[in-house]
C-alpha cells in the first residue's frame, strides 16, 4: 500500500475528527433528552398524585356530610364513623396537597379557598351533631332545613374541579412540552449521527487503494 502523503492525512484527520465531534453531540443530546424525560416523568407522576388526592379530598367531604346525616336520622353513635373518618383523612388530604403544591401559587389560592371550605363544612357539621344530641331529631332537622351543608359540599366540588382542572391543564403542557424535547432530541442526534457517518466515510474514501 502506497504511503499517505502529508496532506490526504490531515484531510482524514480532520474528517474523523469532525465525525468524533458530531459523535459528541450526538451522546450530549440524548443526555439532555433523557434529562428532561425523566424530569417530565416527575412532573407528570406529581400531576397525577394531585388529582389523586383531590379526588379522595371530595370523597372524604361526602363521607363528612353522609356521617353527620346518618347520625342526625337515627341517633346511633355507629352512624359516625364515617363522619370521624372522614374529618381525620380530609386533614390529611389539605396537608399533602399544600405540601405537593408548595412551589404554585396559584394552586395554593385555590387550595387555600378549599381549605376553608372544608373548616366551614366540619363547623356546620358539628352544629348539627350537637344539636341532634341536645334536642333530638326535631332539632337536628331543623339544623338541616337551612341547607347549608349542601352548599357547602357543593362548594367544595367546584373548589375541587377548579384545583383538578389546573392541574389537567398543566399535565397536558407537561405531555405537549416532553413530545417536542424528543421530537427535537430526536431529530438533532439523527441529523449529527447522518453527519458522522458521511465524514467517516469521506474518510474512507480518501484512503489510498
């Protein structure tokens, strides 16, 4: 084989050397890409737990009011676990939301008013348990008869599916935001490993026979 004057060997060099670099950014892309995946993974897994809790947070509101209302019909003290329960486990829903929501502000307004719906309702609540204690089931209906523990659920409701929908929102921008980093992420290391393979075969091709 004949010898590789001076030139033809800086010319591959400088080809491979371009392939080598193009190779590089090829592994730095996908490192990136695989970066922003697994923190839209953490974003998406943290929308779904929001939703999660907001669901049991309004089932609990139900438990609440459906406790307090088998009580006041019947009088019987086993007709209030649900209402225990549900006071316990609504405190425990309001306090991881705020702590899954601590960096959205926004959130924590919306979560804010819901708290404090939930406070009103376990008042009213309350009220009415009393009172049935105090005077029977002729004072407890009459507790009722105002209707505002239904208001307040239903409140609640709304409060929760304005939470439920800001979050679905921004669930939707983080899976929008992840199909476009790798789309992108895809394209750039398709493109620079087309790019390396062309200066390698240059290379090749500048070889002597």
């Amino acid at each position: 084989m004949a010898p590789i004057i001076p030139t033809a060997a800086t010319g591959i060099v400088r080809l491979l050397g371009g392939a080598l670099a193009a190779m590089l950014l090829a592994v730095a892309a996908s490192w990136w890409n695989a970066r922003e995946i697994a923190r839209a993974v953490r974003e998406v897994d943290g929308s779904h737990r929001i939703l999660y809790e907001l669901e049991a947070t309004l089932a609990h509101a139900v438990s609440i009011q459906s406790g307090a209302r088998g009580f006041s019909l019947t009088g019987d003290e086993r007709y209030l676990a649900p209402y225990t329960a549900g006071v316990a486990s609504i405190k425990q829903s309001i306090a991881r939301l705020r702590a899954m929501t601590a960096d959205d502000h926004r959130q924590q307004a919306r979560l804010h008013r819901l708290s404090g719906l939930v406070d009103e309702e376990i008042s009213i609540m309350q009220g009415r348990l009393a009172k049935r204690r105090a005077g029977g089931l002729i004072e407890a209906s009459a507790a009722a008869a105002d209707g505002r523990g239904k208001q307040v659920v239903e409140a609640i409701r709304g409060a929760v599916a304005a939470l439920q929908g800001e979050e679905r929102r921004m669930l939707d921008a983080q899976t929008a935001e992840t199909r476009r980093a790798g789309n992108l992420a895809l394209g750039i290391i398709t493109g620079l490993s087309a790019i390396a393979a062309g200066l390698v075969a240059a290379a090749l091709r500048q070889l002597p026979r």
